[in-house]
C-alpha cells in the first residue's frame, strides 16, 4: 500500500531524507522512530504529497504522489502536529465539511458513528476552541477516517495526551488496522512503539537504518538506534 523507493529530500544544502526505500503491506501498523530532525515529518510528508521529493519516488496504493495526487488523497487520511479543524466550528459542523470535500455519502451516520467511537457525541455541537488538545486529537482522527482512507498517516498522534486519550486512540489506530487500515505513525517512545505496532522503521540524519518486525527487536537496540547520532 505505501512504497518508496530512494527517496532523497534536500533543503538547499540540508539533506532532510537519503535513499529511503521501503514496503508496507495492507493492513499493517508501522512505527517510524529518530531522533528530532531525523526526517521522519518529512517523509510522512512526501508520502502524503504534501512535500515533493528531491529523487525517487513514493506510491500510495500504486498511485503515484506526484502523478496522481488528487487519487491519492481521497485514499489517505493524515494527522499531523497541526489538526487543521476549524476552531470557531463545532465538532460536528468540521465533520459535515470535511464530508462534503471528500463526498462522503454517508456523511451523517459515519459522523455520528465517528463522534461515538472517538466519545465526543456528547460535545459534538460545542465549539472546537472549547475543547482540550486530547478532544482535539481526538477529532482530527475522526476527521481523517471520515471517508474510510485506505492509509492513514499519523505524525506524533500522542503529543500532550492524557492517558485515557493515549489508550482511546490506541485502540482506535488497532481496530482501523485490523479493518486492513494502513497505519504508519511517528512515534518518540520506543516502549510505546514495541507495544503498539507490528513492523519498525528507525531514521538517523535521513538515512533508513532499521526495517525490522518489532518483536525481532530488543527495547535497548532501539534506543539506542533512536538516540545515536552518527
């Protein structure tokens, strides 16, 4: 469902991505892992078409970013540092638009199936600058699996979760991908990615180091893979 092959990133002389090349299969959940700067925002980037490569290439269900973008987007769904939901909206009045952008329709059962699953439905009608960023986070993953995307691209999904949060979108990244949902998530912590998630990949300075199942890797390789900086 996701392959990128020697993917290179340059930002004038800064080198963000080198040669990257990778596989993901449907259905499963990837953990990408570096250290701050390692180029793991950017290649979420690239693979969402949102960044344009250097070199190389990358595809989304056999689409190609560059060549097919539009296809591309209606078979991703992203969560990024940003939610990108409109704060002087309620939650169900951003539901009802992204909807409408993605023609979903089913739009009103799936928001209110979304808004249940993601326990807003009591706040569905409050605005969006009202809420906590947990609720937030929250939203923006309804918000992204709204129209029922093939792949889902989260960078960083946990930053300034709660742990009732964490475990609520724990469980809803699980279910999408046993639904066959292709979850590949940046994640900081090592323990949190062994846990959560089948297959890792680890950054250093752009370069692709580790592609491994998770439980072929100890806790303390990882760290130190995450925290070396060669």
């Amino acid at each position: 469902m996701i392959a990128c092959r020697d993917i290179r990133k340059t930002f004038g002389p800064l080198t963000a991505l080198e040669e990257v090349t990778f596989t993901i299969a449907q259905g499963e959940l990837v953990a990408l892992l570096g250290a701050n700067g390692a180029g793991k925002t950017t290649l979420l980037r690239v693979i969402a078409g949102l960044a344009r490569a250097s070199a190389g290439s990358a595809e989304v269900a056999g689409c190609d970013v560059r060549k097919a973008a539009q296809e591309v987007r209606r078979r991703i769904g992203v969560v990024s540092h940003q939610t990108f939901l409109y704060e002087d909206l309620s939650a169900v009045e951003n539901l009802r638009f992204y909807g409408r952008m993605y023609g979903v329709q089913d739009a009103p059962q799936r928001i209110d199936a979304l808004l249940e699953l993601m326990e807003l439905q009591r706040r569905r009608d409050d605005l969006v600058r009202t809420f906590s960023r947990g609720m937030q986070q929250r939203l923006a993953l309804a918000r992204a699996m709204l129209h029922r995307p093939e792949v889902l691209l989260l960078d960083e999904p946990f930053t300034g979760l709660d742990v009732h949060a964490t475990d609520l979108l724990t469980r809803f990244i699980a279910g999408a991908a046993a639904d066959q949902v292709t979850v590949l998530m940046t994640v900081h912590d090592p323990g949190y990615a062994l846990a959560h998630s089948q297959r890792l990949l680890v950054l250093q300075k752009g370069r692709l180091v580790l592609d491994a199942p998770a439980p072929q890797v100890a806790q303390s390789d990882l760290v130190q893979l995450i925290v070396e900086r060669p």
